[in-house]
C-alpha cells in the first residue's frame, strides 16, 4: 500500500512533519449513481439516477434525482435489490428518453467545469448510461473525464486486501457513513466521501488528468485478473475476456459481471 506519510502510528513524542497538501479535486466533487433492471449494460434500464455536487467536508450542496418509467417490466430480483416496482416506475417515473436527456446534461455540464464526477464501478453507469442514450437517439457523453472511480482506486492501492469491495464494504472500512444502500442518491454520496477517504489516505496523483489516466491502465489490468480468477474458478470459458474499458465500455465481451464485484481472491 502506499500510505500518505501522515498515516499511521508513531512513537510518542515524536514531532510530527506537516501533513501534505491533498489533491485540490477534494474540494468540490459531483457524484453520479443508478439504479437498474438489471446488470447488462447493453439492454437494461435506468430505473432512477442521482447527480450531486459534494464539498471539501463531504456536504452535498446540489443534487437531482430522477424516477423514471424504463417502458419495460422491473425484475423481481432488481426490485429486491432497490426497492422500486415496476407498477411504482409507471405510476410515478418519468419518460425513460427525458430522464436520460436531464441526466447527460447534468453530468456533461457539471465535467464542462471541470468538476470531476465520482461513479462507484464507473464503467458500469456510465456504459449503461450510453447505451440508454443510443437508443433513444440521444448524444452521449463523448470520453467523459475526468471520472473518479472509487472502486478502481481502492484496488489499486490495497491490492491485497481479502474480501468483497462493495460500496456497503468499503465504505466502512473507511468509515463513511452508507444508508439504504442501493437507493441511488445514499450511494452517489457514499462513493464520493469514499473517494475523499482515498485522497485523504493515499497519495493520487496531483492532477485530475494523471488520476483519471491511471485509473484507465488499473481497470485494464483489474479486469484481466479478474478474467485469471473466473477462468480458474469455471465461471467463464477459457477463451472469454471480460472487458477492462474504462470508463465508458463500447460493448459487452462477456457476460456483465455484477456492478460491484471485482476479485475477492
């Protein structure tokens, strides 16, 4: 691991050097979540979406949230998992193409700032998030960046560390504070004080540029240990791929793994 300097025990009395500058992208973060019909990021839909803007603390000081109607049946099992209804979507949501329309533009305005948008597994919202906009004729975001994904971090700087590295998880383990998990809004705010967390705990790079960069080569790299582990566990054929694209996947290779699940091993 690659702990900043100020981080960890030390001897009593010992004087203690000033603590580094952090990254001046903790300062003001957006943060971005969906909630789903299901895992394929091809042909599911968006159910409900949050866009938010946290400050340096860890306040969120905007935020949007959209329900909208996905025009298909809501799985029992995505339901189980968010709460929302197919019958709840149609009474309540939103036409799936305006919801899509107001959520590109919030993120395409938000990073036309300079602000960068935290996605807990980004390639999983911001793929699907595509995918939406083709089919209903809308623009997508073009190479989004910069995209802080907290997910991709983390297992890049603690590499080793057993167990799972969902939100619910790693949350914790940085003791950031994760109710209803899986209702949009509770997680966008999560992944963005957990990408805090990371800033305040490791040492990024300086710049939104070289951080977003880097996190290009990890998921590469993530992906094709994760396709080592699910070759050797049966889970896929030895000839399958799963696809470390990041942050915006052109098309499935394999299956959709599940949003949060990365190497356990």
């Amino acid at each position: 691991m690659c702990l900043r300097p100020d981080v960890g025990a030390r001897f009593y009395g010992e004087i203690m050097p000033p603590a580094p500058s952090l990254p001046h992208w903790i300062t003001r973060v957006g943060v971005f979540d969906l909630e789903t019909t299901g895992v394929d990021v091809e042909h599911d839909r968006i159910v409900s979406a949050h866009v938010g803007l946290l400050d340096a603390g860890g306040r969120e000081i905007a935020a949007r949230d959209w329900l909208a109607d996905p025009g298909v049946s809501i799985p029992d099992g995505a339901t189980a998992v968010h709460g929302i209804t197919t019958e709840h979507a149609r009474r309540h949501g939103r036409q799936g193409a305006e919801v899509v329309r107001e959520v590109t533009a919030a993120l395409r305005s938000l990073l036309s700032q300079g602000v960068p948008i935290v996605a807990y597994n980004a390639a999983y919202d911001f793929s699907l998030l595509a995918h939406e906009a083709h089919r209903h004729g809308i623009p997508p975001l073009e190479d989004p960046s910069p995209i802080i994904d907290p997910l991709v971090i983390d297992k890049a700087y603690d590499r080793d560390r057993p167990g799972k590295r969902t939100l619910e998880v790693v949350a914790a383990l940085y003791a950031v504070r994760l109710e209803d998990a899986h209702e949009a809004a509770a997680d966008a705010v999560a992944a963005g004080r957990v990408a805090q967390a990371l800033a305040r705990q490791f040492v990024l790079p300086d710049t939104l540029e070289e951080l977003h960069t880097r996190q290009i080569g990890w998921a590469r790299s993530q992906a094709a240990s994760l396709t080592e582990y699910f070759i050797r566990m049966g889970r896929i054929k030895p000839d399958e791929r799963l696809d470390g694209t990041w942050p915006v996947r052109a098309r499935r290779t394999v299956q959709e793994v599940p949003r949060d699940a990365f190497p356990y091993q």
